[in-house]
C-alpha cells in the first residue's frame, strides 16, 4: 500500500491558491453560505475581511469574511469571538466553504471541473 507523500493540501477552486492543510481539518459538518463547509484550525495565503456581528444557527458570533490572498474570491470566514459558552472552541478558528476548495489530491479532475464551469460561463456569455 503506497502512502501519500508530503501534506494533504486544500487549495483555492479559482486560481488553485493553496489554502489549507487537509491535517488542520477540526470538522467537516459545518454549513456555509452555500452547503457545506469544513472548519479549520489554520488558514494560510487568505486575507481577513473587516470584523461584524453574524447571527448564524448557533448564535451570535463576531466573523470576517476570509478571502484568496491571489485571486480575491470569498473563501469563508474567521471566527474571531463567539459569545456563546459552548462555542467557544470556534474563536480563531477558519470556515471554508467546501464549493470553494478543492482537495489538492484531486486536483486535476477539479481543475477540469473549474475549467468547464467558465468554460460554460463564457458560453453563457456569449449567447
Ligand atoms: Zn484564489
């Protein structure tokens, strides 16, 4: 059985900007804006959006969006404050959106994935 080498990475789905460490993974049960997402211990070349007060399902939450340090797209966000007791464990902590990352051992399916989408879109474009 051949292990993989070296570390498991998330990378952006836009400009394939690696965002993530597949070890820093702390939940993939979150929800995003969109479906699911996956919270993070640690992000990395992501930029972090101005702080605001979020209602989310598991109360109030002061977040910054986080966005591709490369290409800008939004990614998620950080919690930077959770006033709940039991969330606590959140503060500091990365939600990336799982539509917005790909896992870098599947790279060329998804880039090839991206790839159709504009692909479709620039299609769409020109109709
Ligand atoms: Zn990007």
């Amino acid at each position: 059985m051949a292990e993989m080498v070296g570390p498991r990475l998330y990378s952006c789905c836009n400009c394939r900007n690696h965002v993530a460490l597949h070890d820093d993974v702390i939940s993939k049960s979150f929800q995003g804006r969109n479906g699911r997402a996956f919270l993070f211990s640690h992000a990395m070349n992501i930029v972090v959006g101005p702080k605001e007060d979020r209602q989310l399902m598991t109360g109030l939450h002061t977040v910054a969006d986080v966005f591709c340090s490369d290409c800008r797209v939004v990614l998620g966000w950080k919690y930077e404050r959770a006033y709940e007791e039991t969330q606590k464990y959140k503060e500091g902590k990365f939600i990336l959106e799982k539509s917005k990352i790909h896992h870098l051992t599947k790279e060329i399916s998804v880039f090839a994935f991206c790839h159709i989408n504009q692909w479709i879109c620039s299609l769409h474009f020109l109709i």
